[in-house]
C-alpha cells in the first residue's frame, strides 16, 4: 500500500509570518492538532502542532496573536512521498518519533499528510492466512516508538 492510498490530501496549511492565534484559528476550523507550515512555494518549511502553540503562549509572556509561527517551529521537517510504501513511513515516523508526515512531490510540493490517525482507521487484524496491508501491529509497534520519550538533556546543577 502506497502513501497516497491513505493520507489526507485536504490540507490546511498556514506561512512562517502566521501569528499563533490565526493558526489556532484554522486548526479549529479544520479539526486537527498539526498543519504544516509552506513558503511562498508552497514547500513545507515547518510543522506546528497544538501543543507547541500552548506552550509558546503559555512561556513567553506575549500574546499568542503577536508570536509568528515562525519563531515557534523548529524547521526539521520529516516526510515522505506520494508512492512511498506506508511501511517505509511508518519506518520514518518511528525512527524520528513523528506522529504526521507532510507528503511531498518530487519539487517538494505539498501534496498531503499522513497521520497516525489515517493509518489507525485503516488497520486490521491479521486472521489466518489473511495479512493485511496495515496490521494492527503494524500500528502498535509504530506508536509504540513514537511514544518512547527520548531522553532529556541533562540540566547543569551547581
């Protein structure tokens, strides 16, 4: 199964000069937690997630419409391609502990994404000869290493 036959292609996307609030605003409007963040292009230069607009907010005492995404997205983007068979996705997902992945043409183009979500929906469960093309334990192992907190930086103590 390839990429394609999965992801979401509707995508809400938003642009480095984007305030906080604005890109809060479309993820409500789209019911998502993530979008990525394009140039002019239209080349994925970024992702920004729920979670990193709270903390932005809630730690440096400005208001969320006066933080451009840019100054909250790291600009390590990991994705995949079109015809990318999904377990070489999921290879990615669990090796880079990524929940999403934008999907990419050859230039670079946004085409999609795929999600944790989209792949759960679409699992099944190996019964008898039956291997399905996403297993559960395909899933699990792959949320499973997403999951496993990486170790943090040792902090200084005097």
């Amino acid at each position: 199964m390839k990429v394609q036959d999965v992801m979401t292609s509707n995508v809400k996307t938003c642009r480095p000069e984007t305030n906080l609030a604005a890109a809060a605003t479309i993820m409500w409007d789209g019911d998502c937690g993530v979008i990525p963040v394009v140039n002019d292009e239209g080349k994925v230069v970024g992702m920004i997630t729920d979670r990193d607009i709270a903390i932005a907010s809630a730690t440096r005492g400005r208001l969320a419409s006066d933080i451009p995404v840019s100054e909250v997205i790291t600009g390590q983007v990991y994705s995949c391609a079109l015809d990318e068979d999904i377990k070489s996705a999921f290879k990615t997902m669990r090796h880079e502990k990524v929940r999403r992945l934008p999907v990419v043409n050859d230039d670079g183009l946004l085409q999609g994404i795929l999600c944790m979500n989209d792949v759960a929906l679409r699992a099944e469960e190996a019964r008898g000869k039956h291997v399905p093309e996403i297993s559960y334990e395909d899933v699990m192992s792959t949320m499973k290493a997403i999951c496993d907190h990486r170790p943090r930086a040792a902090s200084a103590v005097a």
